[in-house]
C-alpha cells in the first residue's frame, strides 16, 4: 500500500524567490515517484518522475526534485519562481516492478506567485 | 495525433438518470485508468484496465461500472448517477514500452443534481 502527504495545500512565493514544494510518502515496495502540475481547468501535466537511478530528477520549466529514501521524501524546487509556475501541484507514488502501477495522490499544493 | 480525448467536457444530470464517459487514446498504450477529482482531495482511483478485456477496482469504485472492448476505448458508466458523484473526471493512459508515467485527459465536469 501506498501513501503521499504534501505539506501544505496553499504555498506564496515572490516572483524571483526560491520555490519548494514538500512531498513524503510511504510504500512497502521500491516506490516509483511524480510530480504533476494542474493549471486552471485542465488535465495533469508530468512535470518530473523518479524510477531508478540518479536521485536527483530534472523536469521541466527548470523544476527538480530529490529521492531521499532515508527521508521517504521527493520535494519539488525550483530555484526562482516565474508568474506562469501558479498552479496546482500534485505529488504521487506507485511501486515499481510488475503489477497495474496504479497512482496514489496527495492532496494537492496550489502554488501562488506574487508579483 | 490526439493523444488521450474525453468526451463529453461537460455534462449536467439530474439524480437517478444514467450516462457513460469515453475515453479514447491514440498512442497504442496498455492500461488505462478513470480517477475523480474533487476539492482537496487530490485524484482517486476508480477503475482502471491494463488490456483490452480486462478491468479491475480502484479505491473509489461504488456506483460506477466500466468497460475496456477496444485497446484504444476505456468507458465509464454511471447507472443511477448521485449528487455525490458530482466531480471532475480524468481518464490517463500508460506506455509499458516507453515507461514515462501516466498521460492525462483533459477531464470531464460532471454536475449532478
């Protein structure tokens, strides 16, 4: 079984400031990890995605996020926030290996970017 | 190359009628899935399918049945539509071949009354 906790369902930054978004999660098996970027009245959009490998995840729109197994983390940054980076961001595991990956969610972090 | 299509984007009901969502996908991927989407919840599982004639349970499947005849076709039914399944619908798609995690719709917005 999986879970994912974000930290915070509303986060402000200034435009230009550091952008971090916290993501924990809990599997019983080698968890695969994402993070989805939802803007107003559309679908999800794959930001980044850890499977194996390099913990360190490049995405795009210059977010990354780090696996931190000891931690059971995967927090989004991005180093300076841009007007366009408001919205809502969604954290989610599924384990690896065979089987129906089927994704579990956090709740969800809106992201709003002050001018 | 439309990638994955949700018909229709909006659809109103009223309490006890019936409706089913398509979802059609064009990139020749295996499984296939319907969450729900409601305010600070996140998206929950309700079905999904992971080949053509094949479909199982996800976390939130009460009230909906499902459907998977073609590769490319994933459909979901409500057969007494509630005032609690009012919501946003997503269905995603997943490449086994090319592992880049699941591709969504742009979603259904469904109001029942």
């Amino acid at each position: 079984a999986q879970s994912v906790t974000q930290l915070g369902s509303h986060v402000s930054v200034s435009e230009g400031a550091l952008v971090l978004l916290r993501c924990n999660y809990s599997s019983s098996v080698p968890p695969y990890l994402f993070w989805y970027v939802q803007y107003p009245n559309q679908g999800l959009q794959l930001l980044l995605k850890y499977t194996t490998g390099a913990t360190l995840v490049k995405g795009i729109n210059g977010f990354e996020a780090e696996f931190k197994k000891s931690e059971t983390s995967f927090h989004l940054t991005k180093p300076s926030a841009h007007m366009s980076d408001a919205a809502e961001y969604f954290c989610a595991v599924t384990g690896s290996g065979a089987g129906s990956y089927q994704l579990t969610f956090g709740k969800g972090t809106k992201l709003s970017v002050i001018p | 190359n439309a990638g994955v299509t949700q018909t229709p984007k909006f659809r109103v009901l009223k309490t006890g009628q019936s409706m089913t969502l398509l979802c059609a996908q064009d990139m020749n991927h295996e499984y296939m899935y319907w969450y729900r989407q409601d305010p600070g919840m996140g998206l929950r599982l309700i079905h999904y399918s992971v080949g053509e004639g094949t479909t199982a349970k996800g976390e939130v499947p009460d009230g909906y049945n499902v459907s998977r005849l073609k590769k490319q076709n994933f459909l979901l039914g409500l057969e007494s539509a509630a005032p609690s399944q009012t919501s946003v619908y997503f269905c995603a798609t997943l490449g086994l071949t090319n592992f880049i995690g699941q591709f969504f719709g742009p979603g259904t917005r469904l109001t029942v009354l």
